[in-house]
C-alpha cells in the first residue's frame, strides 16, 4: 500500500479515528473518504488506523532519539550531499 500524500494531514487522522470510533463499517469510511476526495480502500483504512495506533506503545531511548536528530541534522547541514529531486 502507498500511504497517500494527503493521508497524513491530521485532519484526515482524526476523521478516520472518529468514524471508527463509531463502528462504522471500513468499507463505508473508506467510500466515504474516496466522496471527499482521498481515494482509499477498506483494508487501507484499517491498516491506517492500526499503524497509527501502535504509534507510541513503545518509547524509544533517549539516547536513541537524539541520535537520530543529530543524523538529520548532518544530513540537513552536509551541502555536499545531493538533493533526491536531482537525480
């Protein structure tokens, strides 16, 4: 599945979890959602808000995450490093 590019706005994000949360079927959410213009299937649904749950039930180390900031930041600093839209 391609998470499509509108799909992480949070307005999106939450309405998903809002129609789940009232037991409307996957299959109607996604019908629902493809009405207003995000095109999406019923196991794209579910695998959306399944991903979106599990965020979060694991902390990472702090040291870790720090790790990982620094890298984006040498990444984001490093001008010898190509721009992906370049190739």
């Amino acid at each position: 599945m391609f998470i499509k590019d509108h799909i992480v706005r949070m307005e999106n994000l939450k309405t998903l979890q809002s129609l789940d949360a009232t037991n409307i079927d996957h299959k109607v959410i996604a019908m629902f959602m493809s009405c207003e213009g995000v095109d999406l299937k019923a196991h794209e649904v579910s695998a959306i808000l399944n991903t979106y749950d599990a965020l979060g039930s694991k902390k990472v180390p702090s040291k870790k995450v720090q790790a990982l900031i620094q890298a984006k930041q040498i990444g984001e600093e490093d001008e010898s490093i190509p721009c992906p839209a370049a190739y």
